[in-house]
C-alpha cells in the first residue's frame, strides 16, 4: 500500500483533533403538493381478430369502441386488474346494424352504417340516410352537418340536403377532421392533405406527401400537427410548414396524433407517447401501459385520462393528483396486501397474465436485504408519523430477521431466508463461475437444511445479507423508543460482531467453513489489487459494521479492531481510494479478480449507502467523520447520473447541502405505481442518445425516467434499457418507501401540503 498516502491521511486526523462538529447544514426541503401520477387500467380483446378501429366517449361517460363493425365496451377494468373488452348490448337494434364509423358528435355518439348516419341521442331523431358506396369515415361539422367518405370519394350532407360532394381518383382517403374555428374540414388521403370551406365551399390541396399517415388540428395553437411514417411536422392552416420534421422521437412510425389539453399525443407501432412542456416525451410502451403495441386511436377520456386503442385492447391512461404521501400510502397498503411472507418482505412470482391476484410469494437470496430495507422505511415512518401501524410493521419484520438467526442454531449466524418443511427441494447448486476457485465442492453444493419437523433454513449469508442486518439493526438500536426492542437488536448486532471477529474477520458457514462472500479478512481483503472494487466495499463495509458494534455495545474489542484493521491493513486508505480509480483487473490478475472486475457491480452501491448510516455517524473520531464524508461525496458524485433518490437520501444523512433534491422528487414522481416487471424495450428509440456503455454500464446519456426502463431495484444498472423477462412484480417495501420516509426522516421532504 502506498504508506505517504497512510501517513497523510492520520495527519488529517491530528489536524482535524476529534472535537464533534456541532454546525448544522442548511438543507433544502422539497414542499409536498399534489402532482398529477399516471397509471394504466387495461381492458383486453378475447383474442386476437377484432382489428379495433375507433375508440370514444360520451358526456355519461360511456366508452364504446368500433372493431369488426359492432360496437364494444370495456369491463370491470381497475389498476393492476385487467377487464375485457365485450360487445355493447344496450341497444338491441345495433346489434343487427352494420357500423362502418362512429364518432362523439356534442358529446353524444353518432355511427355511420351501411344505409345512415345515426344517434341514439336526441330522442333518436337524428337519421340521415346517404347514397355513398363503400362508405367508412365520418366527422361532424358545426349544425349537424356530416362528411362521410368511402376509398376516394367525399359527400358532405345535413339532415335535408346533400351539399357537396367530390371524388379524388387514384386516391384514398384515411381521415377527415373539422376544424370549428375555421369551419373547415381537412381530409388526409395516401398522398395529398386537403381542407373544404364550409363557408365558402372550396376545396385545395394543401399538403401533398405521400409519407403522411395521421394528423390533427389544433384550433388553440392554428396549426396542424402531421405525421408520417418518419416523424412529424407542423404546418398552419395554410399547409405552410412552421416546425420542420421532427424524428427525435420515441418512435417515427405514426399512425395516430391526438391534441388533447394542448398537449401532442402521438400514437405508433410501437407504443405511444406525449410531448411535455420540456421538450422531451412521456412513453407509453408495453404491458405496464398498453396490451398491445399498434395503436390504433386516441382520444380524451374522462377527467384528465387518456384513452389508447390498441390491436390488442384499449388502455386507459390515468392521471390522478396526489402527493408523494398519497403515493406512499398506495404502496403501503400494497405491500401488506401481496408482499409479506412470514413477516419477510419479498416480491411476487408465477402470475398467470399478469394478474397479482395468482401470485405466489416468491423466496429469494436476498429476502433479508429486500425484508431489512423495508423495516428501516417502517422505523423512519413511526418516527416521522408515530403511526401504531408502522411500528408493529416494524416490529413484525425484526422478527423475521430475528428467525434468521435462531434458525441457524449457532449464535451469529443467521441465514438468508426459510420455509416451512417439503416446500423447498434440496438440489445442488451449481455455481460454474466459483469452479477451481473456492474450497473443493462450494460450487456443487446443498445450502438447505431442516431444522425440525416443521421448517427448513438456508445457510449460505453473504456480504449484502450482513449489510441488510446491520443496517436494520443498528437503525433499531438508535431510534426505537421501546428499550426491549433496542436490547433485542443491540444483542443480534453483537452475536454477529462477536461471531465475525472471533472466526478471524470470516463468516462461517453453517457448513464449518467460510461463507463465499463473508469475507473481510486483511488477507482475502487486500489480495485484490487497488483497483478491484472488492478491496474498497469490504474495508468500507466492515469499518462501519465495527463502528455499529462498538457505539451500541460499548465494547472496546470492536473499536480495537477497527483502528487494527487501518492502521496496520490500510483499511482506511482502501475505503478513501476514489472510485475514479476503481476499474476493470490488469491483464497479469488471477481470474477471480478479473470476474468481480469485469463491469461495475450496482448491488455494491445498494452496499455501501446503507452502510454509510453506520460509517459516518459512527466515526471515532471528528477527523474520521471528515475523512467519510469525503469517501461517501466522491461515491455519490459518481452514480449521481443515476438522479437516484436512496442515493441522494442516504448522502444527505451527512449534512451535504447540495444532494440533488430536485432530481430525486423526480425520482419518486416518475416511480411507477405498477411494478409488475413486463417485458420492457427502449433500445428502438430515436428521442435518446446512445454512448458506449463504459465500465459503469451506462448506455444513454441521460438516464430514462423509472416507470420507463425495466430496472426496479437499487441494486441493478439503472441505465439498462430491455428486458425481456415476466417475473413478477417487485416490493415497494425496499424500493419506493425506504427512500421517500428516509426523505421524510431527513427533512428534506415535508409533510403532505394540500
């Protein structure tokens, strides 16, 4: 190790003295008012034959949706409980009617069929039969006077008269709109988009492209918004282009525009999306928003929802005001709906279509991290709130991890999770990438074992599960009001403390042998080369499990091991190395070296923040405090592209002023309230940069928003942009309400302001 860096460093110590620094930070503090959150209610076709058409609204409320000529209507559709899509029999005669188009004419429906033009409004007074052919596109005009079209030609009618007609040879028209400002209709074609005054009856052209697919007026803005199938561009009333063609786009293959509350609506072959304020877009693609891809039509549905017609069903995006709060309590109630197993907190699996109401509470390697993480939000929320509810949460997960320990049946140990006995198969796993590295047979073995007649417990903790532990425990020991409840994890603390220390800075397995990644040891610690992230997080990690130990129980032997651990293995320098010189293993590396070097490792930073509760505000010394905080600000500066709320949270349990406030609201807004994990692409999309994906991963220049991207956890590349797995759903439990009630805790986010 480098021994001037050694020397410089306790210099700073000396300088620094170890006098506590009282200053207090002048934080700002992000004012909790209502947004607006999207979501999606899903309504299904029963297969996949019914070509939808058209989708619309009435002033009841009513939504009927054209496909194969009939009329149908959604059902019993809710959030995150899809409905179908059935045929509408309110009307017994239009099930005998062939519908060709409907439209919301004054906020009621009017069809066009085969034989007229149609309502069941108005008393059912309005009926206008036409003579057309091959009619298929309506739009009403100001007084109840309609343009209907069938392939090229036009006929523009009243209930007692034909006005006007017209047909365009060699051309076919795909829509028509009327503008009511102008009393204009524009009629697009394959190739040309045309415009009829009413008030005058002339009719031009105004637009001839035969790339234009879709279009809509804006009678707020005077202008058209006219897509292609490459992009789009605005013209005015006139045809004369105002924005030139626009392809920065999620997707340029356009089939529909909608302007509603002046905002552009864009509909695709892959997906939809809307143009913000800002510039750039809200996309909505996949199962989380749409049951299909192809869309087919927009349209305004009721309050501020959107609705999206789709080949394979209709999505209804909604957008409700609440505050992050609001956000909190949805998910708090979700958890303790579908993510509680004995007290752990886990995600859901094996959903039959996507229905959480068929799933099964799924065991993980990481129960206790998941379980730990949603037992500090619980602490953070009875704190801020004094809610009853919190804490028996709380309490109800501490004992959870607490079973971890006793079912191991050798005090310290504790385990990853457990089930009850016959639900586990006891198969070899198989670990290739261990092979001729660890102790003969790790990579092949068994890490279940009955613990009685009635229960079964994995062996096998890791690094990240000790993490989760501490982290718990160390936040229950300084905050909890209840003295029992303290005792009880300042003990668990110390049987694991004592249990690492004892067995040479290892954690032994149930096995008798060293667990893979319980490791801290000076000897497997500094075997890496100053590069190799693992060398960092271990003495980073292992100073502050130690620093936890020594503040709760007063025992000097963890204090005596840590200074140990610094001054004669270098610990401190290893958890101060800056992270721009953390990097991929020399070519002379051994192979495990090179394995745990070969791309940045995001579950290490989930490590390192939770640690961080432990490491800084634990420091024997004011000096060392200094010297953390230096550690976790140059940590946080490098994954803060990331715009992560935990991040910026648990970097803001230093003091730091300046912890990106603003990006971490985002953050929570942009969370998605459906965290079922859908199969989810980004990689075809034109409105992102690309970059070559470095060491960190990254593969765009900005990261995507959260209910976007595939990536739900903290511990994955926030950056990934596909995936193509259906696993589940994920836990808000360790992944919105740990950092939102941190923020709460801190702060830095106040209360609900209504």
């Amino acid at each position: 190790m480098n021994k001037l860096y050694v020397i410089f460093l306790f210099a700073l110590l000396i300088l620094f003295g170890c006098s506590e620094n009282k200053k207090k930070s002048n934080q700002p503090v992000y004012l909790d008012k209502p947004f607006l959150q999207d979501f999606s209610v899903k309504y299904y076709f029963n297969n996949n034959t019914f070509s939808p058409k058209k989708v619309r609204i009435d002033r009841n409320t009513n939504i009927q949706i054209l496909a194969l000529n009939k009329i149908y209507k959604p059902s019993n559709g809710h959030f995150q409980y899809p409905g179908k899509i059935v045929i509408d029999k309110n009307y017994l005669p239009m099930l005998d009617m062939n519908i060709l188009d409907f439209i919301t004419y004054k906020d009621k429906f009017v069809y066009l069929t085969d034989e007229a033009i149609l309502s069941n409004a108005w008393a059912g007074k309005l009926y206008i039969p036409y003579e057309l052919s091959n009619a298929n596109i309506i739009a009403g005009g100001n007084n109840f006077d309609f343009m209907i079209s069938g392939g090229g030609k036009i006929s523009y009618l009243n209930k007692s008269e034909k006005i006007w007609d017209k047909e365009l040879e060699g051309e076919k028209i795909i829509d028509i709109k009327f503008s009511f400002t102008q009393n204009e209709f524009f009629i697009l074609t394959s190739n040309n988009l045309y415009v009829y005054s009413v008030s005058n009856k002339e009719f031009k052209n105004i637009i001839n492209n035969d790339s234009i697919t879709c279009f809509d007026i804006s009678d707020k803005d005077k202008n058209i918004v006219v897509g292609t199938n490459n992009g789009y561009f605005e013209t005015d009333y006139t045809g004369k282009i105002i924005n030139e063609i626009n392809k920065k786009l999620p997707w340029t293959e356009l089939t529909n525009i909608k302007i509603i509350d002046g905002h552009k609506w864009f509909g695709t072959t892959k997906g939809a999306f809307m143009l913000k304020d800002d510039g750039k877009f809200n996309y909505y693609f996949g199962e989380r928003w749409l049951p299909g891809n192809i869309v087919t039509d927009i349209y305004q549905g009721e309050n501020k929802n959107v609705l999206i017609l789709t080949d394979k069903g209709l999505g209804e995006i909604c957008f409700e005001e609440m505050t992050l709060y609001d956000k909190a309590m949805k998910f708090e109630r979700q958890v303790r709906e579908r993510h509680i197993r004995y007290g752990i907190n886990v995600d859901i699996s094996s959903m039959e279509n996507n229905d959480v109401s068929t799933n099964t509470l799924k065991k993980a390697d990481s129960d206790n991290l998941w379980t730990s993480m949603y037992l500090v939000s619980q602490l953070f929320r009875y704190l801020v709130t004094k809610s009853d509810e919190a804490k028996q949460n709380c309490f109800e997960s501490f004992e959870a991890m607490e079973r971890l320990h006793t079912l191991s049946g050798v005090k310290g140990l504790f385990g990853r999770t457990f089930e009850r006995k016959g639900y586990q198969e006891f198969d070899k796993e198989y670990r290739d990438f261990v092979e001729d590295y660890w102790y003969p047979g790790y990579n092949d073995m068994v890490s279940w074992y009955h613990v009685n007649d009635q229960w079964d417990w994995r062996s096998t903790a890791s690094s990240d599960q000790t993490v989760g532990q501490v982290f718990a425990l160390t936040l229950i020991a300084e905050y909890i009001d209840d003295p029992e409840w303290k005792k009880r994890a300042v003990t668990l603390l110390d049987n694991l403390m004592t249990y690492i220390v004892e067995n040479d800075f290892y954690l032994i397995d149930k096995n008798g042998k060293p667990s893979l990644w319980g490791r801290w040891n000076p000897e497997y610690v500094n075997r890496f080369q100053p590069m190799i992230g693992d060398r960092k997080i271990c003495s980073s990690n292992f100073i502050a499990f130690l620093q936890s130990a020594y503040k709760h129980t007063g025992k000097e032997i963890y204090k005596e091991k840590a200074n140990y651990l610094i001054k004669e293995h270098g610990y401190l320098e290893n958890l101060m190395r800056p992270f721009s010189e953390i990097g991929p293993a020399p070519k002379d590396a051994d192979n495990w070296s090179k394995m745990l070097s070969e791309e940045w490792n995001h579950s290490d930073d989930e490590m390192y923040f939770l640690t961080y509760w432990s490491l800084y505000p634990y420091a024997f010394t004011d000096s060392l405090k200094t010297l953390y905080k230096e550690a976790i600000k140059d940590h946080w500066n490098y994954i803060r592209p990331e715009k992560n709320s935990l991040w910026n949270f648990c970097y803001a349990m230093t003091g730091a002023e300046d912890f990106d406030l603003k990006e971490s609201i985002w953050h929570l807004k942009e969370w998605p309230l459906d965290m079922v994990q859908y199969e989810t692409f980004n990689s075809h999309r034109k409105d992102i940069e690309f970059v070559a994906p470095g060491f960190m991963g990254h593969k765009t220049k900005e990261v995507l928003p959260p209910d976007e991207r595939p990536t739900l956890k903290h511990n994955m590349c926030q950056f990934n942009l596909d995936n193509t797995s259906r696993s589940g759903e994920v836990s808000a439990g360790h992944t919105f309400l740990l950092p939102y009630w941190m923020g709460r805790f801190l702060g830095v986010i106040s209360e609900p302001k209504k």
